[in-house]
C-alpha cells in the first residue's frame, strides 16, 4: 500500500490554515446540512472535522475515517463523533452501508486515489460529493512560493488527483455554487503559513531553499494585504459514475 502522509505534524495550526471566511462558511454550511439531512454520510479524510462537526451539529448523520490520531483527537475536542482508524483504500464497512460519501482535500494525497474511489463506491448507494473552493485574488502566493522554489531546484507534483480537477475529467451530476464573498488578509499571515509549511507541498523543500524563498516573498510582501474574492461548489456525482471513472486506465497527472 502507497505511504500515506503523515499529517499529524500540522494538527494542531490544521484549521487556522484552512478557515473560510464566517460567511461563506455559514452559507456553505447552511447547504450542505439541507441537502445531506436523512442520508447517512461517509467522510473519506475526517481529520479535525472541520465539515464533519457542523454536520453532526446541524443533525446529519456523518461516519468519518482517517489515518491521523492526533487529527482526530482534534475533533473530538470539539465534539467530533463516529469516527473510525482506517485507510481510504481499505474501508471497513459493508456494500452499501452510506447514502453520500465525501472527499475533501483528500485525492492529491492518494497515489492509489482510484483504489479509493472504488472502495468509496462499493460502500455507498447513491453518490458522491466534494466541495471546491473558488479563490480569485491579488496574488496566489503559495503559486509563487513554488514558482521561487523550482528556480532553486525543489519542485513538487501531488501524487494523487486534486478534488478540484475531478470536474474536468467527470462532470458533476450537481453543482450548488456558494458565494463569492470578497474580504482582505494580510499577506503576513499567509507568508507566517508558509513558513510553517502548513501545507503538504512544502514539507519536502530543503531548509536552504526554504529560507530563502520566504525571505524573498517577504521582502516583497511584508506590510501589504492581499484581496480576494472567494466561493464554493457542493459537487455531487452518480456513485455508479464515479466508479467507471475509477476503473479507467492508469493514475492521471
């Protein structure tokens, strides 16, 4: 079985780095609970629960399975319930045991993401669902933190496929757009998440290059804010659908 990464390392900075602002979390919220309420869902990659817990709160059935103890112990903190130890590739439950399953920000991790899909398929009856955030801003500047690395030669590929693209390659049965919301954030503290390498593509630059890519964007970005304009889309898919896709020839790029 292809390693998993080990995300217990960013437990505890997990949800600082991935927030939503309020409102577009509210409202993203608001239709996920309304059109999952009476199914019984699985979520492939729980982690902290930042989806899950809203759900259980607002009444929705939610299983969550993950890899990452120390994750995990993080939701529970804040009230995460119903959560199995298990890989994506190898779930414990039996045919047809969910109504919905969900992915988020999960497949670029999975080198064996189709091997996934297909054990997501075999649990579940009637679909599957992801949320794809939408950002349009100023300046993407992890794009750049990568752009300023590959020069130095560190570059980095997701070994799996990234939710975001699974429109491109199986068009959605469903879409339910949220926002866009508008709001400002200082630069320095996307630049302060960088150099925490809170995001799994950075784990593996060399300390050297690091170093010196968030001096560079530093110079260049210390005391400036940066603008964005920010949504979502509630994809939903035909189970049956997305295990032909799964099926289909080797992993894509």
């Amino acid at each position: 079985m292809p390693a998993r990464l080990p995300f217990d390392r960013i437990a505890t900075i997990y949800d600082e780095t991935r927030g939503l602002p309020p409102k577009l979390n509210a409202r993203l919220l608001h239709v996920l609970v309304e059109e999952l309420h009476g199914k019984r869902v699985l979520e492939v990659g729980v982690g902290t629960g930042r989806f899950a817990v809203p759900l259980q709160k607002g009444g929705v059935s939610v299983v969550g399975i993950d890899i990452s103890h120390e994750m995990v112990a993080l939701g529970r903190a804040k009230g995460l319930r119903d959560v199995v130890y298990a890989d994506g590739a190898r779930l414990p439950f039996a045919s047809g045991s969910f109504d919905v399953a969900m992915t988020n920000h999960v497949l670029h991790l999975l080198p064996d993401w189709r091997d996934v899909l297909l054990e997501v398929a075999g649990v579940t009856r009637e679909s599957f669902s992801t949320i794809i955030e939408r950002m349009e801003m100023d300046a993407d500047l992890q794009k750049e933190y990568h752009r300023l690395a590959e020069a130095e030669g560190y570059s980095w590929r997701a070994p799996g496929l990234h939710e975001r693209d699974l429109p491109k390659v199986l068009p959605p049965d469903l879409v339910m757009p949220v926002g866009p919301f508008v709001d400002v954030v200082p630069a320095s503290a996307v630049l302060s998440e960088l150099e925490a390498r809170a995001y799994s593509s950075l784990w593996e630059a060399p300390e050297e290059v690091h170093r010196k890519v968030i001096a560079a964007l530093r110079a260049q970005w210390v005391g400036r804010e940066i603008r964005r304009s920010l949504g979502a889309d509630v994809c939903f898919w035909r189970i049956d659908r997305l295990a032909e896709l799964a099926r289909q020839g080797p992993p894509m790029s």
